[in-house]
C-alpha cells in the first residue's frame, strides 16, 4: 500500500500520506465485472459492529439522499473495505463523536445495495433527478435504476422527491406505498423565493435541487421538534436558508479555478504581466443530462467576460455565478481566449452519446474548442507542485480507450466517415503537443494519411496536460486559456490536490 504504512500507527499523518494511503483502497475491478454487490453490503453491517457503531448509528440524525451521481480488524472474512466503505464509515464515526445535530448522507452508487444505506431510521429520504447512469450496475432502464434508487426508502419514513419521468415516478410511488411512507414531489424553488439573492451553485438545474434541499430541511424541522426556524412572512425563505443556499459550494461542480502557478516564478509585476491567463473550469458531468448541464454552464460562465470580480483571488475556488472576467490586460490590449477540452470516461460509458451532447450544446451557444485532450485517469493521490519538475512521457500506458475517446471527437468535427477505425495509431498520439497546439482552429485541415489530427491529441497523464497547458500559458502572453475539465477525468484533480499546493475549499 505505498507509503500507508509510514501513517498506521500515528497520531497524526500528513495530507500527503493520507491521501496515498486512502488512495490505496482503489479497488482496480471495473464496475462492470459482475462484483459481488451483495456480499460486500454485508460487510458494511460487519465493519459498523468491530467500529463500535453499532448501538450509536440507529442514534444518529440522518437525511438520506439518493440521485443520478459513491484495518486492525482485517481478517480472511472481513478484507480492507473499499475507499467508499472506509469513508462512510469514518463519517458515521465523526458524526456520532461530534454529536452532531443532522447528519446528510448521499449514496455513491444506487441506493439499496450502497454503503450508506445500514441506516435504518432515516428522519426523511429524498431522491433527485434520476437519468440513465450506471447502466451496468444498476438496470439498463431508468425503472431498473428507480428502483435501486428506492432501495432507501425506508417503512413510514417520509420521503421527498422531484418531478421525474412517468418510468421513474411509477416506480418509486410504489416502493413508498409498499413501506406506507409518504412521497412528496418537491418543486424547483421559484426565484423570487431569494429575496434578490442568487444559488451559490451555478445552472438552471441547481433550482431543482434547491427546491428539494429546502423541502427535506423543513421536514427535518418538523420533525425534531424546530418547525418555528420556519415561519415567514410571505413566500421568502428563512435567512438561514437563503444564507446556506446563496453560500453552497461543491467543489469539483461547476467550479472555477484561476492557476495561480502560472504566475509563481516572476518577482517583478511586469514579468507577471507578460504571462497569459489559464483558468480550470471544472464539472464532474458523465451522463447525457449532467453533460448538457455542464455544456450550459460553460458556455455562460466564458462569456461573462466584461467585468472583472476584484474580490477574487489566483487559485481560490470560486462559484460560477459571482465571477466574471475583465477581458483585458493591465495595458489594456485585449486577451484571445481559447477554450480547451480534458476529457475522460470509463469504458462502461458510451462517449457517443456524451461527447455530442457537450459539443452541440456548447456550439448552439456560440463556444467552439480549439482542440481537445483526452487523457487516463490516475487511481492513486498524485499532486502537482507549482515548482515541479518535467515529468516524463510514459508511452508504456495503456490509451486504447483514450484512443477511441479521440475518434469519436474527430468524427464530430470532421463527419462519421472522414476517420477508419484504423486512422489512430496510438504510438502517433503520445507525442506531446507543441504550445503552439492551443492556437488552432477547426479551420485547420487534418492529414489523416500521415496521422496528423490538430483537433485533438492524446496525452497519457494528468500531471503532464497540467503541465503542459501552463507552459502554454506562460509561453503566449496574448492568450486566455479556458480550459474545460469534465468526466471521469476530473476525479484526479478533485480527490487529489493537482491544481495548488495546499487546496482551498470553496
């Protein structure tokens, strides 16, 4: 387990070593291999009663949620649990130590067989928007997928949820007629609700959750006893609400990340000034619904860029919906922006019907990408110093997947059948791309015969594209990157510290 074993046994560990040794409990089984799921639900009821949680787990306060997006003790029969399972039981442990007045848990994965659901007496359930996500796991119909979903419901135990789909809402109406519990369907919360005020979390669909968040906390109100926090006069919200819903952040959810690095080696302010601009824009959208949500918020949040925020700071996380940006430099010439693409999926995923959606969408609001990168996901905590070395090339990593990742983009920009199966060699696409990559456009002609494909490029690590795009950002003064990174690949970057030195939560 790499250098886990330097923690075990102390007190206190580093932010380096702890991330190493949780990344350590990575399972490398791909989803869809048929896993045990229900054996390893078990262990969950094993791991509670050898952590003492036992008697103080039906104690704990809990709002149980569920929706489209989860070692002294080991032996032969109860192996390391996985990073989900190690996780949520480390929740329920600090919450049950601090006491604490509610605890909200989201499912990882489905909802009846998740790791989460060993809580038995929920105070209320509730359930978002449900799309078709986890087909291999949890049903290859949003029904299937509804019904694992439900698996949270629990007996006289009321629960929340939002407008679906008639294949969805059937499913779970049942399930909570079968356990006698109430299902309420929450409304997206009406604007004029926030008394002027604006959602910390960016895009449309955020009023779905808004309405469901505010619908599941007047209910736990109510039922412990502090239904008085709720009385208003008309139709606004209570402060506390409008404080917790104007504030919410989710880092890794449509989030914006100036690189502050870019900047880091130059003392003097003119030097600074002759360096170009990257900023991350991060969303872990997988689906098709959460890929067009995404897409929206992009192409909102790159072109709001005629005022500058002066409250910002390089490399703090910020809410998409409080920044924008001063389209010129301190000597007033104007920046070319050039928006980029990171993109990764697992091979569960179908990437024709998320690459399209995100194009598309993206196109019909006037933003095109110069190019797109598609890159592996890591497993395992790697973090990327501003001051870091150059990190070589290992063109030993498997990109096959990535490879047919760039074949589905460059038959979008170029037409179906302008690439063969065979027009990528992977060997070709392991070059990295020079700086002057990020100037292109899809004007520019590919040379298929000579496998040369200025759309697009694959690069076999994160580190190394991280790298890369702030050579180019240092390289070209003249030049906003905007640098979109979303699927599968964004795990790298949210559960480990890859942008700045020390994270910052938003």
């Amino acid at each position: 387990m790499g250098n886990k074993e330097n923690c075990v046994g102390q007190s206190v560990c580093s932010y380096e070593e702890t991330m190493e040794a949780l990344s350590s409990l990575i399972t490398r089984r791909t989803r869809g291999d048929g896993s045990n799921r229900v054996g390893k639900f078990g262990l969950m009821f094993k791991y509670v009663k050898v952590l003492g949680l036992e008697d103080d787990l039906p104690k704990l306060k809990v709002i149980h949620i569920a929706g489209t997006k989860g070692k002294e003790y080991v032996t032969e029969d109860l192996p390391m649990p996985t990073l989900f399972q190690f996780l949520s039981l480390l929740a329920f442990k600090i919450f049950i130590s601090e006491k604490v007045d509610v605890a909200i848990l989201e499912v990882g994965l489905g909802g009846k067989l998740d790791s989460t659901n060993v809580v038995k007496e929920p105070v209320v359930c509730g359930i978002t928007s449900l799309g078709m996500d986890h087909m291999e796991i949890l049903g290859d119909t949003l029904g299937k997928i509804a019904s694992e979903k439900a698996g949270i419901f629990k007996p006289q135990v009321p629960a929340f949820t939002v407008p679906q789909l008639s294949e969805a809402m059937d499913v779970l109406q049942e399930r909570a007629s079968e356990l006698m519990s109430s299902l309420e369907i929450a409304l997206p919360l009406d604007p004029e609700n926030l008394n002027g005020m604006k959602l910390g979390l960016a895009g449309d669909h955020q009023f779905i959750n808004a309405g469901l968040a505010v619908a599941l906390c007047r209910c736990w109100l109510q039922k412990t006893g502090h239904s008085e926090v709720f009385h208003t006069n008309g139709k606004l919200l209570p402060e506390a609400f409008l404080k917790g819903l104007s504030t919410a952040a989710l880092p890794g959810r449509a989030q914006i990340v100036h690189d502050k690095s870019v900047k880091s080696d130059k003392s003097s302010k003119s030097e600074e000034n002759t360096y170009g601009d990257l900023i991350f824009y991060l969303d872990g959208a997988h689906s098709p619904e959460s890929m067009e949500a995404c897409a929206r918020w992009f192409s909102r949040a790159v072109s709001e860029n005629k005022y500058a925020n002066k409250g910002e700071k390089d490399g703090e996380f910020v809410r998409s919906e409080k920044i924008q940006y001063d389209c010129k430099n301190s000597d007033g010439s104007d920046k070319i922006s050039k928006q980029i693409l990171l993109f990764n999926c697992m091979e569960v995923r179908d990437p024709q019907q998320l690459l399209p959606q995100l194009f598309h969408t993206c196109a019909s609001h006037g933003v095109h990408f110069s190019k797109a990168i598609f890159v592996p996901s890591i497993s395992t905590y790697h973090k990327v110093d501003s001051g870091s070395s150059a990190i070589p090339i290992d063109t030993s990593k498997d990109v096959s997947w990535q490879a047919t990742l760039q074949r589905t983009w460059e038959r979008i920009i170029h037409g179906k059948d302008a690439i063969s199966n065979g027009s990528l060699k992977t060997e070709n696409t392991l070059k990295l791309p020079s700086n002057g990559f990020a100037h292109g456009k899809f004007s520019q002609k590919c040379n298929f015969e000579e496998k040369q494909f200025n759309c697009s490029a694959i690069i076999p690590s994160l580190p190394l594209t991280i790298k890369w795009l702030r050579d180019c950002a240092k390289e070209n003064p003249s030049i906003r990157v905007q640098f979109l990174q979303n699927g599968d690949a964004l795990h790298a970057i949210k559960n480990g510290d890859a942008l700045n030195s020390h994270p910052k939560p938003a």
